[in-house]
C-alpha cells in the first residue's frame, strides 16, 4: 500500500484507520506513506504511528518533489508483490482495492480506478477532462481512458516502469507506451472530509505540458509544417518584392525569407534537444531526509554516510 501525502497532517491518522479496517483480511499488510516535504505536522504524526503500528513504513523528502516522485518513491520501497496506491485525502473508499485486486487477479499488469459520480469541484472535474480528451484526440496519446491514481500495480512493473527516467514522467502515459496490460475498474468516490485539495489551474496546465510534449510528437511536427509553409509562401513573396511587384519591397521579402528559414531552424534544433534530453540521464526526482526504512544511499543527500553536517553547512542552514 502505497499513500502520498503533502500537507496531509489532519487526514493521516484517519486514513490509517480506515485502510487497516478495510484490509484487515489481508497479511502481510504494509502500509507505506510518502511525505511528499509537507510544511504541516504530517511527519510528525506519521512517526506517532510507526511507532504504535509497525505494519507502518514511511519516507519524507527533503522538499515538494510532486506526485510522480512520491510514486517513485512508494513504489521503489515496496516490500509486497503488489501495490495499491490511494490518496491520503481517502476520497476513494479504501474498500474498493479489493475490487481492483480481484481484476488484476485475471491477468493485468494495472488496473486503475475510474471515478464513477465524480465529486470534486466542477473546475476541476473540466479541466481533467479537457487534458483526457485534448491527449487521446488530438496529440494521439494512449492513456486509459478515466483513469486516477487509484490503482494497483504489479510492484516489478512499476519499478521498471519508474526507473525509465523519462525526461516527462507520467504514469498513465507510461503504462501504455511499455506494453503493460492495464485495465480499469468503476470506483466509488466521496468528497474530501480534511484537510484542503492541492488542485490548481497552475498544477494542472504544468501537468498538461509534460503530458502533451513529452509523449507526442505532434506539436514539434506541427511547427516543421508551421515552417514548410512559411518558406513556401514566403519564396513566391519574396520574389515578387524583389521584383518590385507589392507593398513593402526588398526589405519586407528579406524578412519574410529569414522569418521562415528561423522557424525551421527552430523545429530543427528542437528535434535535437528533445531527443538529447530523452537520453541523458536527469536530476534524481527525489530525496529523502528522514525514514524509518533502510534508505539506498543514491536517495539520500549525504550519499548515506552517517554523521553531523559539517559546521560551516549547519550554519549556513540556520541562517
């Protein structure tokens, strides 16, 4: 079990509560929260609980990394064959994982949860459909269709998954394009009881653009045509400007040549620096401050070696 959490201080003893009671059936039960840098109590709490459950493990960043790296994190802890990863917000009824278990049981890498009666704000419910729809339609995305980040996952394929180190990672983007069979499931969904939402307009267009040019090509190859056709009609203009034929003159045909070729040589050097990103390997999306599991040493800031600070970095932090 797999369940982030930023700012999630008024909700994760709740959450606790409710995902033991729902999952008292299964053993061995862990329950695996990510800190994801929160500013509240969270942290604090979340120790309260290891210490009085041991069935709870926990990770807590160094700052706001964002939900893929919370994923990353769940996921590359993990000590169970499987995953199902649930909002602390519990605004999916924990008692439906056993729905998405029982599909994963008839052969499937994924099964994500589709929100029937959806019931978040209308802003929000809209703008998630536009990004769906905008994908799949018009950039020829593969996602599944509804789908949230109510899932369970085959733990393996999840850190294959993750491990990737795409430039844009996305997991619903990501499932598809490895081959992964997924599936989906209608869910409940409830309004949330604590704490605040962390929706924005902001957080969803960020999430757009690394879902849009990040896994389509059609945006680049949309500024190649852009181009071609700047050339091509800037040509024939050019030569009747030289020509003297036309408002502007010389002047005018010179610019409308040099606006075309500029825009190619963009596209071109964009073609470049995409694919040159997609294979270099990037920042690490995540470190961890503080666990109360075995950390690997690549996840920490101090590469894992023990020991206080050195006097002039502790000083530098308190100031």
């Amino acid at each position: 079990m797999v369940v982030p959490c930023y700012n999630e201080g008024a909700q994760v003893e709740t959450a606790h509560r409710e995902l033991t009671g729902a999952l008292a059936g299964i053993s061995p039960l862990e329950i695996l929260f990510v800190d994801d840098g929160s500013r509240d109590d969270t942290l604090e709490r979340l120790r309260r609980l290891a210490g009085a459950d041991p069935r709870v493990r926990y990770l807590s960043f160094t700052r706001n990394f964002g939900l893929e790296a919370a994923h990353a994190a769940g996921y590359g802890y993990a000590s169970q064959p499987w995953c199902a990863q649930i909002d602390a917000d519990l605004q999916a009824p924990p008692g439906e994982i056993l729905l998405l278990l029982a599909k994963a049981a008839e052969g499937y890498d994924v099964v994500f949860g589709v929100r029937r009666d959806r019931r978040d704000p209308l802003p929000r419910r809209a703008g998630a459909a536009v990004q769906q729809w905008a994908a799949a339609r018009l950039l020829g995305i593969e996602i599944p269709r509804g789908a949230s980040t109510f899932r369970v996952v085959r733990t393996p394929v999840a850190r294959t998954l993750v491990g990737l180190r795409l430039g844009s990672p996305y997991f619903l983007a990501m499932v598809p394009m490895a081959g992964a069979r997924y599936a989906t499931v209608e869910t409940g969904h409830r309004p949330r009881t604590a704490g605040r939402s962390k929706f924005s307009a902001a957080r969803l267009a960020a999430h757009s653009f690394e879902l849009f040019f990040g896994y389509s090509w059609r945006p680049l190859n949309a500024v190649y045509l852009l181009a071609a056709l700047g050339v091509l009609l800037g040509l024939p203009a050019a030569a009747l400007g030289y020509a003297g034929i036309g408002a502007g003159g010389p002047l005018a045909a010179t610019a409308v040549v040099l606006s075309g070729l500029t825009l190619a040589a963009t596209a071109l050097v964009g073609r470049y620096l995409h694919r040159l990103m997609r294979d270099l390997r990037r920042f690490r999306p995540f470190y961890v401050k503080e666990a109360n599991v075995p950390l690997r040493p690549e996840d920490t800031l101090d590469g894992g070696v023990p020991g206080p600070r050195p006097p002039a970095v502790r000083a530098l932090a308190e100031r």
